[in-house]
C-alpha cells in the first residue's frame, strides 16, 4: 500500500479493522491457505503503528499454528483491541487458547469460538461488556473467574459449549442478559444477579436443572423445555398443581416461553401452574412441540381451572409457535380467551408455506380457528409466517372488542437473543399485508 505524504500522519491514528475473509491471493477470488492465513494476520497488525478497533477471525485453523497464534494475540493486546471474534476452524476441538487472551484489558466484545479456554487465574477484563463462548471447552472455576473480575459484563453467552458435569453460578452485579444456546450445561442457578433482565435458552440433550434464587430485575424468560427443564424459584421446585407460594414467584416477569407437548398430560398440567409463577406477565409464547398421538380429550381439565392473576390484569399477548390441529391445543386456547380478561392480542406462527389469511364465515368460533390457515389465499406471506388477531378496548356499543388478523413470523434466533434492543426476542408481527378485522363476543369466543 502507498500513501500521499500529506496523508501519512493520518495513518499512525487510524484504528485498524482486520477481517481474515478479505485475504485473498492478488487478483484472485480463492482465499489464501490457513498456514500462510495466520501469518497474514500477524504482519497486518504488528505493520500497523496505530491502534486495532476490531478483528474477525472466523475462516482459519490454527492447528500446528501455535506460536504465531501467540504472537497474534499478544500483539492484539498491545494494540488495544476492543472487538475481537477469534475462531479456531474447523479443528482440533481442543485448541489450547494463549494465556495471553487474559490480558486484552482493552476488549469490550469477546466471542471466543472452537477453543479449550487457558484457566482464568486472574483474566484482567475491566472494560469487557459482551462474552460469547462457541464450542469452547471452559471448566466452571475459569467461568466464575470471569464473571468476578469482568465488572461490566452485560452480556454472556454459552453457545454448543461442553465440558462434563457443567455448572454455571451467575452471580454478577452487572449481567443483563444470560444465553445457553445448546450447549450442554447440566445446572444454571441465578443468584445474586440484581440487573439480570434476560435468562434465555435454546437447550438440547438431557435434562437440567434452572435455578432462580436472586433475581428482582428478570423481565424475559425462555424458551423453557418443560422435557428438559426442572424450573426453581427461590428454593422451591416448580411442580404441577402445587400451591404458589409468594417466594416461588418472579413479580418483575413480562415475557414467558415455554415448549410444551400437548399430548404429554404432566406437561399440560404444568401450565397453569407456570402462570401462577408470574403474576405480572404480559406474553405469552407457547411452541407446540412433537410428541405421541393426541388420544385422550382432557378438556374438562381446562374447564375446571380458575383464572390467575396474570389472566386477570396482566396478560395482553398470546402467541403460539408451530400449532398442529391437536385437541388439547385448541383446549388451552379456549382456556387462555375464556379467562384472559385484558387480552388484546392473539397471534400464531407455524412454519408452512401454504399459511394463509383467508376469507371466513359470520359464524366461525374459536375451535374452528386452525382451519384459517387451511383455505385459499387472500394475502401474500413470507415462508415462516401465520397470522395474529387483536383485541382493541371495547366500545361502548359491544361487550367485546374488535380483533385484527394479520401475519406475524418466527424469527427466534441467536443474533436476536444477545440483541438488547429487541423488546421480545421470540418473535417479530408483521405490518406488510392488510389487517381482517374481528370481534369477541358474549361468550369469549372468536366471530368473524
């Protein structure tokens, strides 16, 4: 590269921005091989006289790369890096991670991927707000570490990370969001976390334990397996039908996702109780999951149950992912339109090309409403979409209000989850069709 004199005392204080997806050979569009790769990088920022804002590494293995691998990250740190994803791909699994990492007291962004974390004696992270840890082996002293020295965390992800018998203590005055994102983690137990707003998951595998012992601030919740999660409040295990005790309770909740098997009874019984867990909820996600055969009608159990505080005064959205027809489904709809008192809004998402707004008769009720997406039709949706209804305050005419219909899409994904400008991270309505406006009557059910 040459520069005009008169630009060269810019170029000291220029911030450098390092991408290995730009190294490429002269002129061609095959990328350079990850031996040359690693020193690529090196020269890039040791060449450089000024500071490095930002680095992406996510294309290069730095297998039998060692030693450059630690001149890379020590000069990072003497650079003051402040945005670093550094990711070992696609092997070995195990790559040993520089000590040197540790000492990056500059970062403020971290994402860490295909590595074995160096154990954490005394990470110097004063400035560090974001931590994402992919497919990283970490053992739970090196993350307790962490969470005691990083004073400004805000966000901490564990994305596909393993490591036996895994434990994760959050207990960190700064935390304002926590993400497990397939990763096998045996326990997660929230205490002493004063401005944690988010506790998300996207779990697989066996079954763990959630543990929410200290948590005033936790307004979003989920998605909740309730297969593979054995929720705790305060020190009281959440079970179906038990008695909800005000310390069982989590007042500050506003969002709630949970994945449910309708045909599971121990997982249908759970529900009301979960609602009595949050008395200050607001919405409501429920992702309809596979299980067996829907044989057995229980829908004198939904009609024996009172209502919740949260049915009462609180609860204005319900939204319900990948509904498949099922009895019970449309029992527990019944059940939520029948008590939800100041619910203004419905909105179903399911993942079929063919989802559809269509035409519907003067007479259609609530239990007839999985046919919407079966007819002909009237609009044009995306490929992962269904439609919402909304309930507006009722006139003075009518016992009920209006209801809108429109599409709403599923766009639960790792990217919204560590965005914290997204109110609801579950999913986003959709305004780009035209509305179909209904009404609830009498008698709570749905007439269009």
């Amino acid at each position: 590269m040459v520069l005009s004199k008169r630009w060269r005392c810019v170029w000291p204080a220029t911030p450098l921005l390092v991408d290995d997806a730009h190294l490429r050979y002269p002129g061609a569009s095959r990328e350079i091989p990850g031996f040359h790769t690693v020193r690529a990088l090196s020269r890039c920022v040791a060449a450089h006289p000024g500071p490095v804002r930002a680095v992406r590494v996510t294309r290069t293995s730095f297998h039998q790369q060692e030693y450059a691998l630690q001149r890379l990250v020590a000069s990072l740190a003497a650079k003051n890096v402040k945005d670093l994803i550094l990711f070992n791909r696609p092997w070995p699994l195990n790559m040993p991670l520089p000590d040197e990492i540790l000492r990056c007291a500059s970062l403020c962004r971290l994402y860490l991927g295909v590595w074995h974390f160096p154990t954490a004696h005394r990470p110097a992270f004063p400035n560090l707000q974001e931590l994402g840890l992919f497919h990283t082996i970490i053992e739970d002293k090196d993350i307790d570490a962490l969470l005691a020295r990083c004073h400004k965390l805000k966000i901490l992800s564990f994305v596909m990370t393993y490591n036996a018998d895994s434990r994760i203590r959050v207990s960190s005055r700064s935390l304002t969001a926590l993400i497990e994102w397939r990763a096998s983690l045996e326990e997660v137990v929230v205490d002493g976390a004063p401005c944690l707003e988010r506790l998300l998951f996207d779990s697989i595998g066996e079954q763990r334990f959630v543990k929410i012992v200290q948590a005033p601030r936790l307004e979003v919740l989920g998605f909740l397996d309730l297969q593979l999660h054995e929720l705790q409040i305060g020190g009281i295990v959440i079970k179906a039908g038990m008695n909800v005790r005000p310390r069982a309770m989590l007042q500050s909740l506003k969002i709630f996702a949970v994945k449910v098997r309708f045909s599971d009874h121990a997982e249908v019984t759970m529900l009301p109780t979960l609602l009595r867990c949050f008395p200050s909820l607001e919405t409501l996600h429920i992702m309809s999951m596979p299980g067996s055969a829907d044989i057995v009608d229980r829908a004198e159990f939904w009609e024996s149950l009172g209502s919740s505080d949260c049915l009462r005064s609180h609860l204005k959205t319900l939204v319900l992912h990948g509904f498949k027809n099922l009895t019970q489904e449309l029992s527990f709809l019944n059940y939520i339109l029948e008590k939800g008192k100041v619910l203004k809004a419905l909105r179903i998402v399911r993942s079929e090309l063919d989802d559809v707004l269509a035409g519907v008769g003067p007479t259609t009720k609530a239990h007839e409403l999985h046919e919407f997406a079966k007819v002909e039709s009237v609009v044009e949706v995306g490929p992962v979409s269904g439609f919402s209804l909304e309930r507006d305050a009722p006139s003075s005419e009518s016992s009920g209000g209006d209801i809108s219909v429109c599409p709403a899409s599923r766009c639960w994904s790792f990217q919204r989850a560590i965005d914290l400008s997204v109110k609801d991270p579950f999913y986003a309505p959709r305004h780009d069709v035209d509305w179909i406006t209904c009404r609830i009557t009498e008698d709570e059910s749905l007439c269009f």
